[in-house]
C-alpha cells in the first residue's frame, strides 16, 4: 500500500492537489466537511474515487499518538492493515 496524507484547511503543511485526487484510489477523510471541500475543489476528479469518512474529530496534532490509534482502527474497518 502506498499512503499520502494532505489536507483541506489553508494552513495545512500539505494541501490536497490535483496531483494527489489522480493518484488515489481510495480516499479516507476525517469528516464530512473534508468531503463537501474536496467535492467543491476537485469535483468531476471525484467521480470514480471512493471517499470514506472516518467521522474523527479534526483536532488532534501532527503525529498524535491518540489519533494514530484511531486512525488505524477506523481505516482497518475498510482495509486490512498489516501489524
């Protein structure tokens, strides 16, 4: 698996691109404004993604510890997750 993490937010270190919606096959977000943002963007690139959401708080800090648990447990309810 190759992963690739952007955001949707002007501050983001990492914006979401052009570039990353072509490469994706799957899109996981952590609510559902981050879809209303992509679909707004990016919109007709969109149309043969699929897009969960994980429905996590977009709160946590870079790398936290607690939202990397959660993250690994929401995305293993898609996808299975090596140890």
């Amino acid at each position: 698996m190759d992963v690739r993490s952007a955001g949707t937010e002007a501050a983001a270190r990492i914006k979401v691109s052009n570039g990353h919606i072509g490469w994706a096959d799957v899109i996981f977000v952590m609510e559902k404004k981050h879809i209303r943002r992509l679909k707004d963007r990016f919109g007709p690139m969109l149309n043969n993604k699929r897009i969960w959401n994980l429905d996590i708080p977009d709160d946590y800090g870079y790398m936290d510890e607690e939202l990397i648990e959660i993250l690994k447990n929401r995305v293993s309810e898609y996808i299975n997750i090596p140890e």
